[in-house]
C-alpha cells in the first residue's frame, strides 16, 4: 500500500488555508467529475481527488493525517497496523461509499476496503451502507440490425459482492436482456434489483443499461432512417443501372437512374430503422468513383468523350 | 429475463434514485425533470429520467452547485454531448466520402 500525498493531489502546499484547498478540490472536480470530464482517467482521477478532499476538509481528519505524513510516510507499510488500531471510528460517507476509498484511507480511518467497479460497469455508487445495494450503469452494445425486432440479449457485468465474513470481491453476472424493437442509440434500460447486494435486509442496487448502437461498417444512422453510400463507375453513373442494394433486411434491387450525381440521395422508403409509429427510411447516397488504373484503351475511350463532349465543371469558378 | 416497468411514480423514483422528494420536485422546478401528469399523486417518471436525477444528485453533492446551476450545467452538457455524437457521425459519413 503506497503512500497517498492528499496535498499532490489537490495541488497544494502543506500549509494550504482551508479556503485554497476548497478552491482546488473545485477546480479539480469540475474538470475530472465523470458526469462532466471526458478524459479516459476521470472516474480514477475523481477519486482520488474526492479522497484527498474528504480528509484536508475536515479539521481533526487533517491533523490525523499530517501527523501521519510527517513522522510515518517513509515507512508507511510498517506503521499502518498501529495507525488503524488507534482510530476505530466508522466514517459515515458523504461524497462515496467509503468503499470507494483507497486501502491508504481505511487503514487510517477504518472501514473495509472494496475494490472499485471492473471494467465495462461504469458510475460510481451512491448509496450509503445502510440503504438499498449500489446501483451498476453499464453500456450495452446493440447492432442495427437487433433493433428490427425485439430479441433477447446476455449482458455481462462485474459486481461487488459481499461474503459471510464482509469481505468483498468481484463477481461477474450475466443476464439475458430483452430488448424492445425500436430501441435507440443512449436509450435507458433499468432492471430492478439486479445491481449490487444491499447491507442486512436492505434490498440490491438496480442495473442501468445505456444503449450504445454499434457503428455498422455499412449504414450510418441519422435519426430513424439509415444511410447508405453507393459507389457508382462513372459510365454507370452517366448511363444508369440497376443493383443489388443491402439492407439491414436482405438485398433489394435498386435502380440507379441515367445522369446521376455524387451526393445524389435516394430514398428507398420503410427501410430504415424501426420506430414505434412505423419504419424510416433508407438512403442511398451515390459517389462516382474512378478505377484505380486506365488502360491505354480506355484512356483512348475517355479521350473521345472529352473531345466529343462540352462541359466545363468548373463553370462556377468564371462568373 | 423480462424487462420491469419502466415508468415510474414519484414515490418510485425516490426509492430508485435514494433521493427525498424535495430533490425531485426542485429538479421539476428547474426544468430539469418533466414528468408526465398534473401533480405529484399522478406524475409519472420514465427511466432517463432517473438517470437525469441521479446524475444531477451527483453533480450537486461532488461540485457543490445549486440546483439553477445544475439545470444549466445539465442541458450543456446534454448538448455537448449530441454534438459530440453528430460530429461523429458527420466525420464518418465525410470519411467514406472521402477515402479510397
């Protein structure tokens, strides 16, 4: 267990006033608060910064500590068991469960240790020890194409868990989700009961689903219709065609009118995405594309449409 | 496993978001939260808008903000957040414009 420096922390001097250590420990959470910061760090970094707060706040708390950090920070290991014998007072949470608090913390002002969430379940709980068990948040990922009709899902998730003797581990779950036809990218899922243990008879936590849709190689989602590019050869482009277009449904033929234009969109109706009132729809949007290489026959074909043909393409450029 | 209910009465989403009703009718006051129905015996909450109310709880206990500011900080950040989402969305449309 290392040595925890609260005034690194936060950022400043040993001697800091109350007042300067309040600013900082502001400064520093709205910039690392989860809810607020996007730095892959936050939730870690707003621990931390939660801790070293919590003991510089608090007067009797602090002057346990600098005692602590003047005569005990280099051989730290060997003080601890002298140092958690002397205090044996339970913390009574304010910003965490004190479970979110680093070994460093309890062996100084007790309360057993619990591992922080695993990875994937995000969010940090909320809930003091003697109400119901902590609440999970966790993203679940959904393809496109399981939100056409409602289907059943297994979702995998860490949780604290709590044995006999109060220790407690992580434990991973799985539960099968149904998820309703429809659903959108951000939606919300609760499933009561299934988050975290709760203390004695208090009941568990509940578990949050975030819905997150899975970029498709394919289609891009713009509200309820979906958006597909088709590449188009530039004779196919000028002359039309007919095409084999995927949907998240199976292939449907497309007909691609003569004459047509990269970012022209078609719309193919009641093939986007499921909505409660009714399907979206389906755009093809077309890009004309050059082959990577052009033969000599072909370079001797384009030379007779560029002499054949009069067109300027830059015409905007000379009024 | 069969999703639960996800709607909600007052007295429900107090107990799932372990708040005092005080909190959730300041959150309706500010604007925050926008329950369905006229009063507190037939406002009905939906999910998002316990984790609205969780999130808000969070950010006026870790930063100290008053439940005005919350409101602004909220909507800001909800915006942020849907223009974070379309910008990706415009930058992979623009990429498969763009590559090849």
């Amino acid at each position: 267990m290392d040595f925890q420096d609260y005034y690194k922390t936060l950022s400043v001097a040993p001697d800091a006033d109350s007042k300067t250590i309040k600013t900082a420990y502001r400064k520093l959470a709205r910039k690392y608060h989860p809810d607020v910061s996007e730095h892959h760090e936050a939730e870690e970094k707003f621990k931390e910064i939660a801790e070293a707060y919590e003991v510089l706040k608090d007067s009797k708390k602090r002057a346990q500590y600098d005692e602590l950090r003047e005569y005990g920070a280099q051989g730290y290991g060997q003080q601890q068991n002298q140092s958690q014998g002397g205090s044996g007072q339970q913390y009574s949470q304010s910003s965490f469960d004190q479970g979110d608090f680093s070994d460093f913390f309890s062996s100084i002002f007790g309360g057993a240790h619990q591992p922080g969430q695993g990875a994937g379940a995000h969010g940090f709980s909320t809930q003091s020890a003697a109400r119901k068990g902590q609440d999970i948040e966790t993203d679940m990922p959904i393809f496109l194409e399981d939100t056409l009709a409602t289907t059943s899902k297994p979702i995998s998730y860490s949780l604290p868990h709590r044995d006999a003797q109060g220790r407690v581990s992580q434990v991973n779950k799985t539960l099968n989700v149904k998820i309703p036809a429809g659903i959108v990218d951000g939606e919300r899922i609760r499933l009561k009961g299934q988050g975290g243990q709760g203390l004695g008879d208090a009941p568990p936590g509940d578990l949050y689903l975030r819905i997150r849709l899975v970029p498709h190689p394919l289609f891009d989602v713009e509200a309820h219709n979906l958006i597909i590019t088709v590449p188009l050869a530039p004779w196919e482009a000028a002359l039309g065609t007919s095409l084999e277009l995927p949907t998240l449904s199976g292939k449907i033929k497309l007909r691609i009118p003569a004459n047509s234009q990269t970012g022209q969109r078609l719309r193919i109706k009641g093939k986007g995405l499921v909505r409660k009132d009714g399907h979206g729809d389906l755009y093809a949007v077309l890009k004309v594309v050059m082959p990577d290489s052009v033969s000599e026959e072909s370079k001797q074909h384009w030379q007779q449409l560029a002499d054949a043909t009069a067109f300027d393409p830059r015409m905007e450029w000379r009024k | 496993m069969e999703l639960n209910a996800q709607y909600f009465s007052l007295e429900e989403i107090c107990y799932a978001t372990q708040s005092p009703s005080q909190t959730i009718i300041e959150l309706i006051n500010q604007g925050i939260v926008e329950p369905e129905g006229s009063g507190p015996e037939t406002w009905i909450f939906d999910t998002q808008m316990i984790t609205v109310t969780k999130k808000a709880c969070r950010l006026h206990r870790d930063l100290d903000i008053d439940w005005s500011g919350i409101a602004l900080a909220i909507s800001l950040i909800e915006e942020l957040e849907q223009l974070r989402d379309e910008n990706q969305r415009l930058r992979k449309r623009l990429e498969r414009f763009l590559d090849q």
